[in-house]
C-alpha cells in the first residue's frame, strides 16, 4: 500500500516510517503541509496520515483541500488535541480516523490496518489455518471451533503471526507490535509469551505452530 506521511516531529516522523515500512508499505515522508499537499498532486495514496499542527498548512487544512480536489482514500490524523470539540473538527474536515498522541505504535498499525482493510479488504477479516480460526475484527480466537480464552498480548501475537502468516517475523518486529515502539522487554518476555499461547493452541503434536527460527524470530507454521 502507498502511504503518504505528514509530520513535522523528525524523531517521531522517522520511527513511524521505519515501522510502516518494514510491514511492506510504500511510504512518502512530508515535513509539512504544503509538501504533503504537493505529493498528493503527483501521486495517488491509498491512505494519507497527518499531523494536525504543521507548519506552511495545518493537518486540518490539508485534509479539507484534499477532500475538495476528490481524494478518496483514508486519511488519519495525529493529534495531541483529545477535546471532543477538536476531534469532531478535524473528523467533519474529512479525516476517516484520529489518534491523540502520545500512542503506543501497535494502535497506529491497528488503525492503518483497519482503514486500509475498509478501503480494500487487504486484510482477511477471518483467517482459517486448519482447526485454528482467528477474526481480526472481533477479535475473537477459535480451536475447534471453541473460543480460546486469550490475554491482549497473546492475541496481539497470534494476530500478528496470522495476519503475516507466510512471513518469518523478526523478534523486533513482534516486540514493536505487541508492547510498542518504546518497548523496554526482554527476549525471555516473548518466549514467555509464546510458550503460553503454544499451550493454548497445540495439541500435543510434535511440532508447534509457532515455528522458532533460530537467530530471527518465528513464524506460523502451516503445515
């Protein structure tokens, strides 16, 4: 997917675009409003996410402009501005979807999944692998088609491993999306992890579903 990002916070702005990229997105950077404006005019986006205050024009005032010229793909907005006044302002200027910063980074992919799955279906809404059933939507697990009792930090990594189910995932990556950018976790934490959502999804066959693969990371195992 083609995003296009807007904020004028380099730190943030660089942390962000490292994460969106290493879940396989064609990200643009933009510093400020009129060189987000800009991009737009030369490129198509299938979501734009905006900073509300940015020098040059404001999130707001991107947003309005790229409504009026026929945009129509997602737009979210970051935001430090948590007053339902303002959220109901920049949501009637045309943004699909806000986050109030601080945010940890697990809810901004969550929320550009759900807006690029409402724009596309890019992502199954129900995603079966033999007795094993997870739907990302309501966020419920199936085993045989009995709901499995998950914490939110085993869920977030079953959901994670599903929805990249043909991927080796690295631990960074795992630890990013579960507990967030900032993560101050160790690997006996994950292991941890994965050693009680094993239990609550193998049967007692030989190989887990949850491949360890030495030195990177894990993967759902498939077969």
């Amino acid at each position: 997917m083609k995003i296009l990002l807007a904020e004028d916070d380099a730190r943030l702005r660089r942390n962000i675009v490292h994460i969106l990229k290493k879940e396989f997105h064609n990200v643009t950077e933009a510093e400020n409003g009129q060189e987000a404006l800009d991009h737009t005019l030369t490129e198509q986006y299938d979501l734009v996410i905006l900073d509300w205050m940015m020098p040059h024009l404001s999130g707001i005032q991107v947003c309005q402009q790229l409504r009026n010229t026929g945009f129509n793909g997602s737009i979210l907005m970051l935001t430090a501005k948590d007053d339902t006044e303002d959220i109901i302002k920049g949501l009637d200027s045309g943004a699909d979807d806000y986050i109030v910063k601080p945010f940890k980074i697990e809810e901004l992919l969550a929320r550009v999944r759900a807006l690029l799955r409402r724009k596309d279906k890019v992502i199954e809404q129900v995603i079966q692998i033999d007795q094993l059933q997870l739907n990302v939507d309501s966020r419920v697990f199936l085993y045989n088609n009995e709901v499995v009792d998950l914490t939110k930090n085993e869920f977030l990594l079953l959901e994670y491993l599903f929805i990249n189910k043909s991927r080796v995932l690295t631990r960074e990556q795992i630890c990013i999306y579960i507990w967030g950018y900032d993560y101050d976790v160790s690997n006996n934490s994950l292991d941890a992890l994965v050693k009680l959502v094993r239990k609550k999804i193998d049967d007692g066959q030989s190989k887990s579903r949850i491949q360890n693969v030495r030195g990177i990371g894990y993967k759902l195992r498939e077969d």
